[in-house]
C-alpha cells in the first residue's frame, strides 16, 4: 500500500495539478500511509487533512497574511496555531478563518506577534527533526502518531497515543534533544 501511495504521489507531482485537488490528494495520501501507525481511524485523518487543506487555503488567500511563518496542526478537528504574525489584528483573523472552517471543534493559538528571526526558523526546524527522529527509533512511540511543531525552542505534542504512558514517553524523548525549552504536551489518549 505504501508503495501505492508514493506512486500515486509522484504521478499526481509529475502531472503538475495544481490547487486544492491536489493538495486534497496528497493530503489523503499522506494520511493513508501514517494512518497503519496512528491511533486515529482512515476516516479521522482524511477529515482531519481535508480541515488542514482547507485551513492552508484560506489563509494563504489571505491578503495581508504572511501565512508562510504560520502553521495549522489538525488532529481530531482541533487545530494548533503556532508560529509568527506581525500585527494582532492578524492573529485575530487567522483565529477567526480557523474556526470558521466547517469540522473544526476548537482552535489554540500560540501564534507570537512579531517577525521570526532567520536563525531560529533553522534552530526549530533542526528541533522539530531532531525529536522525530527520537520517536520513529522509539519502541513504545510511534513517530507516525505524534505529530511535532517547534517554536522558540518550545516544542508541542499534538496526535492521539494508546495510553499514559506512551504520552508521557513523548515528552521525555522531545526533553530530551538539544535545544527544547520547554514541552506543550497536547496528546490524547485514545479511549
């Protein structure tokens, strides 16, 4: 199947779609091939990509939004604002755009105001890679359900895990990298 999935990912690159439906298609199939190591069910990942697609659209239509210093995590219809913006007034309507897309249950800003600086758009980036890394090589965490975001050196925890201790496991690998300071453990357990 994951073969599949890269196939149909190349063919659609290859044959240059553009716009939402082919963002919608790899979109879905990215959820496809994490969906065997996620705790989230087939349907719960294409709803969830569909909201990030929908949100990513939205905000880059956006005039006066430099969405590309902002990030939309979804996972079960909850979406997780992180990154920077330079006016309030900007946040507020990323905010706003977010909990107006149909399927969102809730919307968390941690959006700073502001420019990122150069530097530390490479620190995070370094960070983010760094503590998936230490899940995909985790026994008992799947890097496929954790889902990783860093800003300012404060990494957060999105995803659904199987249970508490798995959760708390998380949290211990992502302390444990070079560079975090702090944990925003937002994961789930799955009931």
């Amino acid at each position: 199947m994951n073969r599949l999935v890269l196939y149909g990912t190349l063919l659609i690159s290859i044959c240059g779609l553009s716009g939402c439906f082919a963002t919608m298609l790899v979109g879905g199939g990215t959820a496809a091939s994490s969906a065997a190591n996620d705790k989230r069910s087939l349907g719960e990942h294409f709803d969830d990509a569909a909201i990030s697609s929908k949100i990513d659209a939205r905000l880059i239509a956006e005039k006066d939004m430099p969405s590309r210093w902002i990030s939309a995590e979804v996972i079960a219809g909850k979406v997780l604002l992180t990154g920077y913006l330079p006016r309030q007034e900007q946040i507020d309507r990323a905010i706003y755009i977010c909990r107006h897309i149909s399927g969102v249950r809730s919307v968390r800003s941690e959006i700073k105001l502001g420019e990122p600086p150069t530097g530390e758009l490479l620190s995070d980036t370094w960070i983010t890679t760094k503590v998936k890394r230490e899940l995909f090589n985790d026994e008992e965490v799947s890097g496929f359900s954790v889902h990783v975001e860093t800003v300012d050196g404060k990494v957060y925890l999105q995803g659904i895990v199987g249970n508490s201790l798995q959760r708390q496991r998380a949290a211990t690998l992502a302390n444990s990298v070079k560079g975090v300071t702090s944990i925003v453990n937002l994961l789930h357990i799955k009931n």
